[in-house]
C-alpha cells in the first residue's frame, strides 16, 4: 500500500503510532509517520499512515497521506492522497494523484518537474469558451 520502490529511496526513520514530536524533522531519505508531529517535516520521500498526524508543513520529493496533515505540502514530484487521507492546507505539486473518498480542502498549484509554476491564461480561455458559446447561442436555426 505505501511504496517508494520507484523512487529508490528507503525508508531511514518511522514515527510509530503511540510516538509524538514537538519539533521539525529532517532526513536526507524515507520517513515513514505512524504517530503525530507538531512540526515541519523535510525529507526525501515522506510516507504518512493511516494513524500519522502532522501539523505543520511538508516537503519531500514524494508524499503519500494516508492520515492527515494541516499544513502545506510541497512534493517536488508526486503527492499521492490516499482515500483515508486528509489535508488541510495548500498543495504544490508536478504530479496528484487523489483516491475517491479523500479530503482535500485548500488551493492547489501545478508546477513543472523543473520546479517552474504552470501558468494558465484564463483571458485567452474564457475567449475561446465565451465564442463557441455565442455562435451556438446567436445560431438561429
């Protein structure tokens, strides 16, 4: 269920569930988070349980949330949201994957693998939308 095979990390430290931190946390691998932390966490690959609480922001190249986070997450590569998951907070990610049955309230922001923010018109979208729909609704067939 929570695997980093294909990221070719391992998992160097686990917060077990009856485990609580007051503290940021930072590990150059895996971390896996069972209990609660009151604090940031930054690692390579962060992989939060069903029973895992944070509060507070994290970063990692991989996030996976089984359990919840109030905070900001920033995944340099891939949030997974698992349907047990829960995230209040904003988002910045390349890749988002949300299970059905998954809570996520917050703003989310796309960026791309180089870590530039993917930016969308709306003025030249709307355009377009807002043409096709008077042509159909100005059609007097």
């Amino acid at each position: 269920m929570f695997s980093l095979k294909s990221s070719g990390s391992k998992i160097e430290a686990v917060i077990g569930p009856q485990t609580e931190i007051e503290g940021s946390v930072r590990t150059n691998e895996g971390i896996r988070i069972d209990g609660k932390i009151k604090g940031g966490v930054s690692a390579e690959s962060t992989i939060i349980g069903s029973t895992g609480v944070v509060f507070g922001d994290v970063t990692s190249n991989k996030v996976v949330v089984g359990g919840k986070v109030k905070g900001n997450i920033t995944a340099s590569d891939t949030l997974e949201l698992l349907r047990s998951g829960q995230i209040l907070g904003d988002i910045k990610t390349s890749k988002l994957i949300i299970a059905d049955g998954a809570i996520f309230e917050g703003n989310c922001q796309m960026i791309k693998s180089e870590g530039q923010v993917i930016e969308l018109n709306p003025d030249s979208a709307m355009g377009s939308i807002e043409k096709k729909h008077l042509k159909v609704v100005g059609d007097k067939r």
